[in-house]
C-alpha cells in the first residue's frame, strides 16, 4: 500500500503541474484572444484564414500596448494621459480602483531605481524570525520624518503563497540586510513558502564555471583525435 501511495504522489508531482500550466496558459489566450473583437469581422484572423488559430490576440495585445507606450512617452501622450485620469479620479468608485491598480502596476513594471528593485532581510514580525521585503521607495514624508530613524526604507512584506498582499513597513536602513538576490528569485521563494530557495551568486558563477570546464574537457579529447586522423600517413622507407 505504501509502494502504490508513493506512485500516485509521484505521478501528481508530474501531472499537477502540468495541468495547471496547460490550464493557465489556455485561459491566458482565451483572455488575449478577445482582443481581436476589436478589428472588423472582415479582417479577423477567422474570416481571413478560414480556421480558427488561437494566440492572434496575444500578438495583437502586445502591438496595442507597444503603441499605446509609444503615445504616452511623448510630452502630447502624457497629457493626454494626465487628462485621462483627471476624469477618471472625479468617479468615486473607479477612481479608487483606478489608483490602486497603477500604483500597484507601477511599484511592480516601473523602471525606477527604488520600485522593487531591491530584497531585504528583516527580522519580522519579532526579533528572531526573518522573512524577505522589498524595497518600495526612499521618499521621506512625515511619517518617515516623524520616527526618528536614519534612511528610512518604505518596504514591502508580501505573504504566502499570494504575493500581492502583505504588509507596509518602514526601516532604519542600519537595522536590515541588503541581499544580492534577485527580485524574481525573491519572489519564487515566497510563493514557494521556502522550498524553492535560490543558489546565492557566486555558487551559480561556480556551477557555470564546473560546466564550461567539464564541456571543455569534454571537446579537448574529440579535437585531439581529430587532429591525428588529418594527420598525413607516413611514406615507408627501403
């Protein structure tokens, strides 16, 4: 009984998985594929080639919000833009969504130098334990000014296994330890709960270098031999 409880452990490692990947990414294309309502029936991919071939919306979804980038880049887009969520924050309910969403959006895609660009070790939620948090931003406000710490560092707790809530705080910068680690790999190990822990930088740099040497060692015999067979015979002598 133990031997067959063992093999259905193992074969839901596999399948469960899997299932769950195949089932996301089929939902992920479904929801892209909608994007396609957006052009005329004529010059849908169906009508045009006849079947139905999914994953033309994802490709119409990127060319949308490539453009879309392209727009608000500029000083014209940007206050298009502005206007935009001028309207939108006058509507009580959508503007609480509306702000919640971006400011989420752009702590997590922002290309700052202070939005989630950095992992923390903090001792949380006593002295003892540790857990990861991110770094949010350095903006001094009132709140930071007013408890007294040196470089105050707004940080994110996240929880386990859904990191998109946790927890808002704020550190003296001397009290936390900077890791190397980076934020995706941060993140793998929340939602993991710890069992996916990622290889600090240098042990990944010594893997990469056991297996250039191994390749290497690997390649030097073959070279060898092939060198001696292009190797000319030698003529006898009488």
């Amino acid at each position: 009984m133990g031997l067959i409880k063992r093999y259905l452990i193992a074969g839901l490692l596999v399948w469960l998985p899997l299932g769950v990947t195949i089932a996301a990414l089929i939902f992920l294309i479904n929801l892209f594929d909608q994007s396609l309502l957006l052009l005329p029936p004529q010059y849908r991919p169906d009508a045009l080639l006849g079947v139905h071939v999914p994953g033309f919306g994802i490709l119409l979804s990127l060319a949308l919000i490539l453009i879309t980038g392209m727009l608000v880049a500029n000083f014209l887009g940007g206050k298009i833009v502005g206007l935009w969520e001028g309207l939108l924050s006058r509507i009580p309910l959508v503007r609480s969504i509306y702000t919640a969403v971006k400011q989420i959006a752009e702590a997590l895609f922002g290309n700052g130098s202070q939005t989630f660009q950095k992992v923390y070790l903090i001792q949380y939620p006593r002295q003892g334990l540790w857990t990861l948090a991110f770094q949010t931003s350095l903006q001094q406000g009132e709140a930071q000014r007013k408890t007294g710490l040196n470089e105050v560092v707004n940080m994110f707790v996240p929880t386990t296994p859904n990191p998109t809530s946790g927890f808002f705080l704020m550190a003296s910068k001397n009290e936390i330890i900077e890791l190397d680690m980076s934020v995706d790999s941060a993140l793998k190990m929340v939602i993991s709960g710890g069992v996916v822990v990622p290889l600090e930088k240098h042990k990944q740099m010594q893997k990469i270098e056991q297996a250039t040497a191994l390749q290497s060692d690997a390649v030097a015999p073959q070279a060898g031999h092939a060198a001696e067979s292009s190797e000319p015979p030698a003529k006898e002598t009488h």
